[in-house]
C-alpha cells in the first residue's frame, strides 16, 4: 500500500471485496438456476417418456418393473441434481474463502504499516506498544488461519463424504 493512510486504501479495498462477494453470490445463483432450469428440462423429458412406457405395459409384470425403473431413474436423477447443487455451494464457498483470506492479509498489512509509522514519529518508548499490538495481530492472525485451516478440513471431509456417498453402489 503506497497510500499514506493505509485505512482510506482499505476503505477503497473494502468496496472492492464487497462488489466481489456480490460478483460471487450472482454467479452462484446464476449457476444454481441453470442446474434447476437442466433438471427441470430433464425431468420433463422423463415424466414424457414414463407415462408413454406405463401407457404401454401390456401387463401386470411390465408395469411393476417398469414402476421400479422409473424409481430408479428418479433417485438417481435426485442424486445428480443434489450433487450438482452441492457443486455450486462448494464452489461459491471457496471463493468466499479466498476472499475473506485476502481481506485479513490486506487489513494485517494496514495494520502493521500503521503501528510501523506511529512508532516512527512517536516519542522515544513507544517500541513496547508497538510491540504489543503487532503482538496481538499476529495472535489474531494465528487465530484466523486456524479457523480457515478448520474450515477447510470440514469443507474436504464434507465434500469427500458426497464424493463417497455418491460412488456406492445402490441396491
């Protein structure tokens, strides 16, 4: 940050941030709608091609197993769009992850550049407090990336839980 004040360069980055996060809600849901909009279409196309099968079953036998495909299609069919939702949320959920992370650096950054100047144009003494507060944002600091690494775990344990979920074998 070249500017003097490193909290009006925050300010400017804060509405940066803000416009991204909106930029990734939109896509989000812009991604969440074509999913719905596919499945909708799919679903259509099915319930067509259904009712024209059970309109010809030519007995009881072929109607009960044609009922137990067409219970097998949906459920898969369920699954898919579960998954694919799930997609869209994982993804929308890294980006904030990213986001917020770049936001504590660049606060961390203002933080530390400001305490650096104070301590430079206070009285002789000051080192301590500069000290302390550099301290603390290191702690904070500490704390946030623990909760990110937390997070991210969760995330991957979630994720790898769908990913398993979805590849056995149903019955």
């Amino acid at each position: 940050m070249t500017n003097a004040n490193p909290f009006a360069e925050l300010g400017r980055e804060a509405l940066e941030a803000t416009a991204r996060a909106t930029r990734i809600s939109l896509d989000s849901v812009e991604r969440a709608l074509t999913v719905q909009l596919e499945y909708a279409k799919g679903g259509f196309a099915q319930a067509t091609l259904n009712a024209r099968a059970v309109s010809q079953a030519r007995d009881v036998n072929e109607l009960a197993a044609l009922r137990t495909r067409i219970a097998e299609n949906a459920l898969e069919n369920i699954l898919g769009y579960s998954r694919s939702l799930y997609g869209v949320a994982s993804e929308a959920q890294a980006e904030y992850s990213k986001l917020a992370e770049e936001r504590m650096s660049s606060f961390q950054q203002a933080v530390t550049a400001t305490v650096d100047q104070a301590a430079k144009s206070a009285p002789g003494g000051n080192e301590f407090a500069a000290a302390a507060i550099k301290s603390q944002l290191a702690a904070t600091t500490a704390a946030f990336d623990t909760f990110t690494k937390a997070a991210r775990n969760m995330a991957s344990f979630a994720d790898a839980s769908v990913k398993s979920a979805a590849s056995k074998p149903r019955k």
